[in-house]
C-alpha cells in the first residue's frame, strides 16, 4: 500500500515537473517555433538562398566547379528569346488554367451547395479526384485523348464533333490547351472545397432577408453571394496563378514541352537546361528570374486588389 | 391588403421526431390593421410569421391575401417588409445600402435610393450611421437599421418579428411610437411579434395570444385584459400578473357564488351563477389591484414575504394558504415586510375558471 503510494506519488511529481517545465515560456516558445523555423530553414531558405547564389556561378555538372561569373547568367538568359518564349508559354498556361479552375470549380461549388437528394454523396464523388496523383492523372489522360485509341475521340466523331481522330498532344496549335484543360480537371477541385466551404458559412437569413426585399434568384446571387466569396476568390486566385506558373509534373508526363516546344513553359525550360544542357549555373538563374517575376506579381496583386479591403464578411 | 389565415398547421421533421410548431390557428387581419402575436418563447409565432412572409412552406392550411390563395407563391414575389428576430443585415454592405436595398432591387437610381434611406433613417435616430458597416454598429442600432429598411420597401403588409427587444427602455418607448406613426400613415395592416405583453398592449388594435403551438384567445386589449377567455390569456395578460385561487362551489344563486378557498368561504358577486353548479372545482382569478389589505379584516390570511416597488405603485407578495398573492398598494403604505396579514377580494370584479379545462365560467360584474 505504502509503496504503490510513494511509487504514485512520485509519478505524479514527476509528471508535475515535466509540465512545470514544458510551461515555461520560453521553453514552450521553442518547442512550438523550432520544429517548424528548423524546417523552414533547411526547406525553404538553404535551397532558396543556394540557388540565387548559384545563379552568379558557371557550374560544370559533372566536376561539381564553381566559378565566379557576376551576372553574365542573366544576362545570357534575358538576351535569349526561347527564355522569353517559355516565360510567355508560362504566363498562358497559368492563365489559362486560373480561368478554367476558378470558372468550373466555383460553378461545381455552387451546383453542391444546392440540397438535394445525396448532396453527401455527389460532394464526396467531385472531391475523389483530388485524392489521385497528379502523375496518374497525366497517364489517364494521355490515354482517353490517345489519337488512335482515346476515348475522347471515339467519342468525339460518334457524336459528330470532329472529323477524324485528333493527336491532341501531338499537334502544335491543341497540346497548350489539351495540357491545361487536363491540369485544370483535378485542381479545379481545389477551387469548389474553397468556395464551397465559403458558401456554407453564409448564412441563410441573409438570403431570406433579401427574398423579402424582393430580390430575384439573380440579384440574390449578384449582392449576396458574389460579395461573399471576394474573399476567397482573392486568395484561391493568387494561390492558383501561382502553383500553376510553377507546375511541371502534369506538363512532363503529357507532352515533355513538345511538340517543338509547344508547352514548354518556364519550369520545363529551366529543367531542359539544368539537366539536357548540364548548365546547372543558366538554370538557376532562370529559378532566381521566376522568383522575382512571382514575388513582384504577388505584391503587386495584393497592392491592386487590397484584401483587407475586400475580404469584409460577418 | 387583409391577411386570413385558417387552419395553418407546420411541422418540422427532426431526428428525434416531428415537431408541431403550429397547430391549425386562424386569424383574419383588415387593412390597416396593427395586429400582434404575443406568447411564450417557443410558441409558434415566428414560424406563424414566416408562413405568412412564404419563407415556410405551410404543412397545411391557407394562407389568403385580399382573398387570394398565396400558397406558391414565392417570398419574394408577395412585397411584404420583414424585420427578422436575428435582425439580417448584409455586412458586407454600409448601412445606408442595407437600408435602401428594397430599392435596389427595384432599380431606382442611386441617388433617390439614398435619399429614401436617409429619411427612414431620420425617423430611427441614426443619421450619422449610414456610412458605417453593421459589425460596427450596436444591437440596437442594427435593429433600427432594420426597421428603416422595412420603412422604405413601402410593402403591402409589415412583418416585425421582436423589432425592439434589444433596445433600453427610453428608446424602445421612443421607436414604438415611430412605429406606430409610419403604421398609421401608411395604412398597411403590421403584423408585430413580442413576448411582451405591455408592448402588445400598448400598440396594437388587436392581439393573439398564442400557446404551444395554438391561439388561446384573440381580441382587442381590453378584451383580453377585461374578458380573457381562459386562464392562460388571464395569467399572461396584466402586470402584474393575476392571482389564481384553487376551490370549490359551496353555493351559487342568483349573482351570488360562494367559492370554499383552503376552508373559508369568499363570496363573489357574478352575472351569470347559473354557469357553476354546487361541488364544482373552479380557479378564482383575480388581479393585484382588486384585492385589499387589512390588519384586522378579510377573507383569507397570509405574510408579507417582499415589498417592492413597481412605478408609482409598490406590490406586496402574500404567503398564505391559499399559496401566493400579489397585491398592489399605494406607495405610501404602512405595511412591512413580514407582517401577517388579512386580505379581501374585490368581490364584484373576479374571474371564475373551472379547473379542470382553465376555460372561463363566469366573471363578476365589474371586472
Ligand atoms: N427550422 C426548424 N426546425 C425544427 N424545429 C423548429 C424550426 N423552427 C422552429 N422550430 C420549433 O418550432 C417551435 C416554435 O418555434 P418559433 O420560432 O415559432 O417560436 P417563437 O414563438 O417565435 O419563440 P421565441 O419567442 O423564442 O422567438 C419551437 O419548438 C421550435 O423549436
Ligand atoms: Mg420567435
């Protein structure tokens, strides 16, 4: 009896000890800041400082040299026209892609919001496909647009559509678009859990105090609804624009940037130059200039649209 | 615009069951008329009131306006201005734009429209509002803000759902009569929900009293104040509220009962005696006002166990027997708490209620 109680006791104490220490403010501050400035650090700033700093070196892959060359990257880069090629291309297919997600995922968003019967189900099934690689993705439909074989286009002549069978990622003028429209089928998703959680927290009166003034579906769309999800939109749009300025995977298993560099957009671009150039110092320059394209975008989106401004709900 | 409402019954499925919020009421509300529901929380008068505004789908029943069959049509279509019990601001729009958005709607040009909000907002004392959002506003100022929004729909009929609880007393009193003023210049018949019955009775031209889910009794003010039909509206009409004592027929003749109360016999003066028959079970009711105090005289016994003081008027609470009553007296009184006491009933103006269905029998004769 004695012992258990001096064992329990000193357990507790024990226990008691740790907390007390756990609770010290700065021991707390550590434990909750480190793990995550740690990860930043290694993750983030080491690759992000190391790549800016190797943009000013002629590196040879192989020997692993690094040589002192100043800005003579950049200026081989923004003297190129391919550099700005990609860099347009990039500029389309993040546009492109922004569009598309926002303009299908906030209609696939409003359609859920509705109640109906299985709405549980119906946003279940729209919200799978976010769960697939997007490496898989790309082989998918690789397949259903296949030019000899693919779905789409057995489907496409059955119904009269096209002609004959088209290589969507085989011809220069359709590969841009048949790239973006499969990046957007996944990442439009993205848009509908945003907007669709907004959408939720509307709250119904607000609808219904409109209906008594007399508002038509239409107008309680335009002055409830719309003004409702600026917010979002603001965010999802940046972070978007931003993710599929950088995307590389969808682009590398659908079309490599080809045909003829048809969709190599920036990302691609640097990795041709990286790894089929071997002129690793080029390559990180083109990261450094993506960098700073994005970082200058960003801040001037956020000068532009002032979300402090428009992000104002309950 | 007239309102008739019959047999309107709503039902509302939960995981635990359906739940009836209204149970076959009927009503009819005339032009012009201010009409009010007052009752318990919970009792079915916001959802009475969004039938009507077709934000609820009735279970059953009709709903007629000018004698036309509303079911179907939507809420936006009928034009009636509602003032929701949660108030409903737009936040993401100024005040002066929550405001005029019945006008929006409607396509007046901008200016006309703030013109509009800037008079409703005049007549609700918050001018200096209109440029502000409703996050920072306070209660009461978001329930005026509400109101000027009814007040430049210019509807067929208004709906209030509790417009003033969040307002203090001085200002409640000051927008009542705003209210009352925007109603009886416009003409439109008001439906107005309150629970509290000293608003409903100081506004309204008529009122229902509603209870779980039914109405007990509807009527002019002095109707239910003078002639309720039951014990409930008795209970729940009048402040203070009217006493209530349990007893037995002993005799009853001519414009004479005699009611047993605890084993003393009160003699009340009725109009009808015929009503009541020797070994009945009834409720006495009687209001604070029409009992009296005497240290020495009375029908019944009891103690002072609080004194307080209500306007101009002081109320005593009595324990006794009998079980509690409250009594009003003159606020020069010379009574203490704690005293033991006799009281009398006034005995020609009391409310005869038989206990078993509280429905009224009788009533004396100047109640
Ligand atoms: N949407 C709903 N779903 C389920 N039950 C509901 C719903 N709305 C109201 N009820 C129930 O119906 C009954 C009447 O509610 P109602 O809101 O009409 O009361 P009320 O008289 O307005 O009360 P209060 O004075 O508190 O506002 C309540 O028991 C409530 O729980
Ligand atoms: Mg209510």
């Amino acid at each position: 009896m004695s012992t258990i109680n001096k064992h329990g006791s000193r357990a507790r104490e024990l226990r008691d000890e740790a907390f007390e220490f756990l609770s010290k403010k700065k021991v707390l501050a550590a434990l909750t800041i480190l793990p995550p400035m740690l990860l930043f650090t290694f993750v983030n700033l080491v690759p992000i400082v190391g790549v800016i700093g190797a943009s000013f070196f002629s590196i040879n892959a192989f020997s692993n040299e690094w040589q002192w060359i100043g800005v003579a990257n950049f200026e081989t880069l923004l003297s190129s026209d391919s550099f700005y090629d990609a860099l347009s291309r990039s500029v389309v297919y993040a546009g492109g892609s922004v569009v598309i997600q926002v303009v299908f995922g906030t209609t696939l968003a409003l359609l859920l919001n509705r109640s109906f019967k299985f709405v549980n189900i119906a946003r279940t099934f729209a919200i799978l496909p976010y769960l697939i690689p997007n490496a898989v993705i790309g082989f998918m439909a690789l397949w259903m647009l296949n030019s000899q074989w693919g779905i789409v286009n057995q489907l496409a002549v059955q119904i009269g559509l096209i002609q004959g069978y088209v290589s969507f990622f085989g011809s220069q003028e359709s590969a841009m678009l048949a790239a973006i429209l499969t990046s957007s089928w996944k990442d439009s998703i993205f848009v509908t859990v945003m907007v669709l959680a907004r959408l939720q927290a509307i709250p119904e009166s607000f609808y219904e105090a409109a209906k008594m003034s007399g508002a038509t579906a239409y107008q309680r769309f335009r002055d409830i609804t719309l003004p409702n999800l600026k917010g979002v939109f603001f965010i999802v749009l940046l972070l978007r624009a931003v993710w599929m300025f950088n995307t590389f995977d969808y682009i590398w298993v659908l079309t490599q940037g080809g045909p003829r560099g048809a969709t190599t957009t920036a990302p691609i671009y640097a990795y041709n130059v990286a790894f089929g150039t071997s002129r690793l110092g080029i390559a990180a320059a083109v990261s450094t200039v993506l960098f700073l394209v994005l970082l200058v975008a960003a801040v001037l989106y956020f000068r532009i649209f002032e979300p402090s401004e428009e992000v104002r709900a309950e | 615009m007239t309102i008739e409402v019959s047999s309107l019954r709503k039902e509302f499925s939960s995981p635990s069951g359906t739940i009836t919020a209204v149970d076959g009421i009927d009503f009819s509300i005339d032009e012009g008329d201010f009409f009010t529901f007052v009752g318990p929380s919970g009792c079915g008068k916001t959802t009475t009131l969004r039938c009507i505004a077709g934000l609820e789908t009735p279970t059953s029943g009709s709903i007629r306006f000018d004698g036309e069959d509303m079911t179907g049509k939507p809420a936006h279509k009928r034009n009636l201005a509602m003032m929701f019990q949660n108030i409903a601001l737009y936040p993401h729009m100024k005040v002066k734009e929550n405001i005029s958005y019945p006008l929006k709607v409607r396509n007046v040009p901008k200016q006309e429209r703030y013109e509009n909000a800037e008079e409703a907002a005049d007549i609700m004392q918050i001018r200096e509002l209109l440029e502000k959002y409703p996050g920072e506003l306070s209660g009461g100022q978001q329930q005026r803000a509400a109101l000027a929004r009814t007040i430049v729909h210019e509807p067929e009929a208004f709906l209030m759902d509790e417009p003033l609880s969040d307002l203090d007393a001085k200002l409640k009193v000051e927008i009542r009569k705003e209210i009352q003023r925007v109603h009886d210049r416009v003409e439109k018949p008001t439906i107005y929900v309150t629970h509290d019955q000293e608003e409903a009775m100081t506004m309204s031209d008529r009122i229902a009293v509603f209870n779980d889910g039914g109405i007990e009794q509807i009527g002019t003010p002095d109707e239910l104040y003078q002639r309720p039909t039951n014990r409930f509206v008795a209970n729940f009409i009048g402040n203070p509220s009217m006493n209530f004592f349990d007893g037995t027929v002993d005799r009853a003749s001519g414009e004479t009962v005699v009611v047993s109360v605890d084993g003393r016999d009160v003699e009340l003066r009725v109009v009808d005696s015929t009503a009541v028959g020797v070994g009945d079970e009834v409720t006495v009711g009687v209001r604070p006002e029409d009992v009296r105090l005497d240290r020495n005289d009375g029908d019944l016994e009891g103690e002072i166990t609080l004194i307080e003081r209500i306007g101009k008027q002081m109320l005593a609470t009595i324990e006794g027997p009998q079980g509690e009553v409250r009594v009003t007296l003159p606020a020069d009184n010379a009574y203490e708490k704690g005293e033991v006491i006799r009281l009398s009933i006034e005995t020609r103006a009391t409310h005869l209620f038989d206990s078993g269905s509280n429905d009224v029998v009788t009533r004396g004769p100047d109640v």
